[in-house]
C-alpha cells in the first residue's frame, strides 16, 4: 500500500530542511577553514598535530550543530522521523564524506613526498598535479552529495573547491603566497561558506516562528 502523498511531502521537506537551514553550509564553512589556518601552524606543531587538533573542534561543532537543529530548528519547522529511503541518502551522504577525507589525508602524504623530498621544479610540478587532484576530489564529492540531497547548492561549493586549490597554487607560484596560497583561498571560501550558511539560517528563524502546542494536545 502507498503512503498518502501528504506524508511524502512532508518526509521530503522535512529532509531538505536538514540541508537547506544553513547549519551544514556553515559545518562545511569551519571543515574548509582548517585547510586556511593549519599550514600556518604547520611550522611550529608539524603537519600531523597541527591538523590533528581540529578533531575535537570539529565534534564539538557537531553537537552544537545537534544542539542547535534540535532546541532552536525543530520547535519552529517540528520534527519527522525519516523514512528508509532518505535514511539511505543520509548514510551515503555520511559515506561521500569519510571518502573526501581518506582521499584528502592520502593526498596529503603524497604531496609531502613530491613536493618536499624533490627539487623545487618537480615540486612545483607536483603542486599542481596534486592541487587539481585535491580540488577535482572535492567537486566530485560536492557533486555527488548534490545529486543524493537533491541540493543543486552543493554544486555550487563543489565548483569553488575545484578552483580554490588551483588559484591557490597560483598564487603561490607567481605572486609568492605563503603556503601554496591556502591561508587565501581557503580562508576566503570558508568566509563566504560560513556567511552564506548564517544567512540562511537568520532567514529560517525569522520566518518560521516557534510552532505553539496547545495544552492538552
């Protein structure tokens, strides 16, 4: 027997809700802002440890995304228990995720092997080839994550990382910046991510008020 269509659409935007509000643009904002801020810290604390110390950042902002869905989004939009299908999306969605960064963390060694135990012209080399696998992972993990979610947003944020490593080694090559251009690029796409997420966000409160129970029910 199929479900009345009602709580299909419901199901549906109860679930694009969860990524329209604002609060996965600007998780993904604070995850971008690592690659801005760690190579600055790599001098002092080594690329392991200087990228290792944003995991606990990184948990606790994921409860305080939890905390924030589930005190200030739900009273005003309520709350649904999803379906199968879009539990299925979720945990591929989770699974694109942990891909990203395994390929991401492999690509790191990789690059510490080309670029810092060759010569500068093979490094430089190296830089680009690795920068535009980088930026070319993180699209087709951006884009397949929009196509699960039906999120063409995430096309979006998909094509500014392609580009973001690239313009980075750019910058880094004929106009000097530090760190393979990172610290710029990086902090510039975390910006705009975290801006864009909070916008949304401000909207989502504004114009959803809190839902009132009334008593008895």
């Amino acid at each position: 027997m199929k479900e009345p269509v009602s709580i299909r659409s419901a199901e549906r935007k109860a679930f694009q809700t969860t990524v329209t509000d604002g609060l996965w643009a600007i998780f993904i904002g604070c995850f971008l802002l690592e690659f801005a801020i760690a190579p600055l810290l790599s001098s002092s604390m080594g690329d392991f440890w200087s990228a290792f110390i944003f995991l606990p950042f990184f948990g606790l902002l994921y409860l305080l995304i939890h905390l924030v869905r589930k005190n200030i989004v739900a009273p005003r939009i309520g709350t649904f228990k999803l379906g199968k299908p879009y539990q299925k999306k979720q945990f591929i969605f989770n699974l694109v995720m942990v891909a990203i960064n395994l390929v991401i963390f492999a690509l790191g060694l990789v690059a510490f092997y080309l670029t810092v135990k060759t010569s500068v012209v093979n490094g430089k080399v190296a830089g680009v080839v690795i920068n535009g696998i980088f930026g070319l992972v993180i699209f087709l993990g951006f884009s397949a994550s929009a196509y699960i979610l039906k999120y063409p947003r995430l096309y979006v944020y998909g094509s500014l990382m392609l580009l973001a490593p690239l313009v980075g080694e750019w910058l880094y090559t004929y106009h000097g910046a530090l760190h393979h251009g990172y610290p710029i690029v990086f902090g510039f796409s975390s910006g705009l991510l975290i801006l864009v997420g909070l916008v949304s966000f401000v909207c989502l409160v504004k114009n959803h008020p809190v839902i009132e129970i009334p008593d008895g029910e």
